[in-house]
C-alpha cells in the first residue's frame, strides 16, 4: 500500500504529551503543540505532514494508543 492511501490521525483527548511520539518520529514531524485537552494536557501535533513517511513509530510508541495511521478508502 501506497503512503498516499494512508493518513497520520492523532486522538486529542487521548495524548498526555509524554513526547514518546516526538522523540520517535525520524523526520521531526511532530512538535507538543499549544491546544489542551480535556485534561488539561498539550496535545502533540504533526508540524510538517508533507515530511511524514508514515512509518508508524510514532503509534508503536505512544503508551495512551493516541496516534497512529488510518487507511483511505
């Protein structure tokens, strides 16, 4: 499967901003962002999507299961 029949989903209320995902990602696509949850964490966000490769590293090592990739019809 093509990376362009793929998409990089992040589940906000979810993310804790450990920065796991951060730390993971080989291209620094990912940043802790401004925007809280309902739990009053920061949530991470994908600061340069055209550079993702959509390896998966990123969900293999978020312990809260709050990011990963989705499949496009």
């Amino acid at each position: 499967m093509k990376a362009k029949n793929k998409k990089h989903v992040i589940c906000a209320e979810r993310c804790k901003s450990c920065g796991l995902c951060v730390e993971a990602c080989p291209k620094d696509t990912l940043a802790i962002g401004q925007t809280l949850n309902g739990q009053g964490y920061n949530v991470v966000e994908q600061v340069r999507p055209e550079d993702c490769v959509l390896c998966g590293l990123c969900r293999i090592v978020c312990p809260d299961v709050a990011i990963g990739v989705v499949e496009l019809d």
